[in-house]
C-alpha cells in the first residue's frame, strides 16, 4: 500500500502532495512502481496532531481520488482513503475510492451501506493525546480483542472486505510496538488480513538510532517503557533502512498488506524475500 497524503502537515511527505497534479503523479508512480493498493489522507494522524475540520479534508482528498480511480481500477489497484470522517469516507467512496482505511476503526456501518471494503486499525485515544503515557497489561491480546469485536461488528453489518491493522505508533510505546511485531503471527492466527504501517515512524528511527550506538537488542529490555525508547531517533529522511526492515519482517511473520511511503523499494525487497 503506497502512501499519498495530501496535507500540508504529515510527519513526512507533508506539503509535497498539496497540488493536484503533484499528488496524481505521485499515484502513477506509485501504480508503475509496483503497489498493489494506494492510500489518500487529507489528515494528519502523527502524535499531537490537530484535527482538520471535515470541509477541508474533503477539499484535500475528493479531488485527488477522482483524478486517480480510473487509472487505479484500469490497473487493479485498490484505493482506500484515510479518514475518520464519515462525510469524507463517503465523499471519497463518491467519487472512487473502494476502501474505508479507518484509523478509528468505528466506520464499518458506512462501509457497510457503501459496499466497499474496510481497514479496522488499533489505536488507543487520539493523536493528540495517544502518546501522553500509553499502558497495556498485555498490548497485544488487547489489540486482538479489540480488532476482533470490531470483525465481528463489520461482518454482521455486512461488510464483506475486512483487514485489521495493529495501528504501530497509536498510543504505544516503542516496547509496544516491538511486541506487536514480535508477536503478529498470533493477530494472524485470528484470520483476518492484517495489514502493518511502520513506514517512516519514529519508532523504525528509534531502531535505527539504537543499531547505530551499536546497541543490538536493548529496546524492549530497557528504556522501551516511556512514551519513546529513549534514545533520539534518526530523522524521517533517513529512516528507509528501519522502514524495509519491519515491513519486510511484517511479510515474513503473515502481513498481507504493508502500508509504506517508499513503494519501489519496499516492492524490490519483498519480491527479493527467498
Ligand atoms: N499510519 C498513519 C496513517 N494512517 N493507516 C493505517 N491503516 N495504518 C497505519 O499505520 C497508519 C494509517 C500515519 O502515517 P502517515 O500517513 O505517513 O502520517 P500522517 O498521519 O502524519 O499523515
């Protein structure tokens, strides 16, 4: 799943996609560097960040998706929007987009009524505040349970097309995250897709900053208890590295989807795995 957000503020390819034509070659690259799936934003979710009132977030993506449905469906590509909004998931679904990539995993009755698929993604609280100080007795039954009512829900309202996605960064620390890529066979083993984004996050810059000191394996035995793991991740620029390495290990431990920004190098190294 290649990423397109069309925001002046996302943590880091903001501003790039604002102008329509920029954001539509960016899809087309995106198709003919190999993803299967294309994923518009029209509002940041990173930590701390402000909501965006509906109006403009229709303003940013409606466009966009209209511009890039045919090419997408001509190519058999899925395309989702990234919202929490009802008016933008229907406006969007208007005007071609086949996917719900719901962050606040509550969309699934207007999937339902629209007849397009859905994403369900874990998170705990809001961007704003999601990373005050996130505890879990046990993140990762949490985040099955949750993602599997949620299931239930969807399939019971009819929707047909489901996939769950941890929601790596969404109020969880760095020790958190390690534990729901450590253990992701287990969201697996429930059955339903799930699909992983780990691109470019603080988290991946924390693993790299912690490869760099030399440090091998310490995240998740010391200083992963925090909001961050304690240590300055590198910056989003340079975070490729940590972003193939969990997205490859995502597909080796049953991901079906990885969400990603650097499609042409994610594409290489999954068609690479022996
Ligand atoms: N991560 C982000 C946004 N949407 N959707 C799913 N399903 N899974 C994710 O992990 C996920 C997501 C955050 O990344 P990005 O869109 O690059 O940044 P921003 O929220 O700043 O726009």
């Amino acid at each position: 799943m290649g990423v397109l957000n069309a925001t002046p503020d996302s943590f880091s390819d903001g501003g790039l996609h604002l102008d329509l034509d920029a954001a539509c070659d960016r899809v087309r690259q995106m198709v003919a560097e190999g993803a299967a799936w294309v994923d518009v934003g029209g509002e940041s979710t990173r930590p701390g960040a402000e909501p965006v009132a509906v109006e403009e977030e229709l303003r940013r993506v409606v466009p966009v998706v209209e511009a890039v449905a045919e090419h997408c469906r001509s190519a058999g590509v899925q395309l989702s929007v990234d919202t929490r909004h009802e008016a933008v998931a229907r406006a969007a679904v208007d005007a071609g987009a086949t996917v719900v990539n719901d962050v606040s995993a509550s969309l699934w009755p207007v999937a339902a009524d629209l007849g397009v698929g859905w994403v369900a993604m874990h998170m705990s609280g809001d961007p704003r505040t999601m990373q005050a100080d996130p505890r879990y007795v046990d993140v990762v039954d949490h985040v099955r349970r949750f993602l599997g009512e949620r299931v239930a829900q969807a399939q019971a309202a009819g929707v047909e097309q489901v996939w769950v996605d941890p929601g790596i960064g969404f109020g969880k620390t760095t020790s958190h995250n390690l534990e729901l890529l450590a253990r992701l066979g287990e969201l697996v083993a429930d059955g339903t897709p799930v699909l992983v984004g780990t691109s470019r996050k603080r988290f991946t810059g924390e693993l790299l900053a912690r490869s760099d000191a030399g440090l091998l394996r310490p995240v998740a035995e010391s200083g992963g208890s925090g909001a961050q793991g304690g240590i300055e991740p590198v910056p989003a620029q340079d975070r490729l590295v940590g972003s193939l390495t969990t997205a490859v290990w995502a597909m080796i431990h049953g991901a079906r989807i990885v969400r990603v920004h650097d499609v042409q190098a994610t594409v290489r190294a999954v068609r690479a795995l022996p």
